[in-house]
C-alpha cells in the first residue's frame, strides 16, 4: 500500500470552474481576490496530494487538453521562487493550473488560478 492510498480526499470548494485533482489530501481557497500583474482580479486554490508528480500531471493533461504547456523551470513566476522546482502550468485564457514539486521530497503541489477581465 502506498502513502497515496492511504491519503483521506479533502472537501474542496471550488468556484473557479477548473478541475480539482480528485485525490487532494488539503485545500485551501484564498479568503480573498487578488490583482495579477496586468490588473486582473483573480481567485487562487492551492492543494496537495501524496500521489507521484508524473500521476497528477498526467491527470490535469487529460482533463485539461486544450491547453497550453509550459515547464515551470521557464517560468518567471514560479523559477523564482523554488530551487529544485519541477512541474508544469497548464494555461487556458485567463486561467492556468501549475502542478509542480518544489524539492525532491515534498507532496505534490497544485495551484489553480482563475482571473477575470481588467475592469
């Protein structure tokens, strides 16, 4: 048995319209809207699961096929912050999932961004 079976689902809520990993062990909704660096307001869940980074990534390319792929180590916004960073962002207009290690033994990390228009 592995530590990802034995992991307890977290009850996420989720007013992005993007999917949630469904083996999410913690989530967390900020409490608040945030401006991205264009003006946007955006709303951010972060989560984590015990599952292998390749399973979680493999899960979010399927669920979110149409969108574009960038390697998180040629991300300004994220190669700035982790050393040991290795994950992807998915991006799809104005919203993107990043599902990312940020050193060889964390959890699996998920962020969910969803921004609306500048007003």
């Amino acid at each position: 048995m592995t530590h990802a079976s034995l992991a307890v689902p977290a009850v996420v809520r989720n007013p992005t319209g993007l999917p949630v990993y469904p083996n999410v062990d913690s989530a967390r909704l900020e409490d608040r809207l945030r401006t991205d660096d264009l003006g946007r307001w955006c709303m951010h869940l972060s989560a984590r699961s015990l599952d292998s980074l390749a399973a979680v990534e493999n899960w979010y390319r399927q669920a979110l096929s149409t969108a574009s792929e960038t390697d998180l180590r040629n991300d300004g916004d994220y190669e700035r912050s982790y050393v040991g960073l290795d994950g992807i962002k998915l991006t799809m207009d104005l919203a993107f999932v990043a599902v990312y290690k940020a050193s060889r033994g964390a959890a699996t990390s998920i962020d969910i961004v969803r921004c609306g228009p500048v007003r």
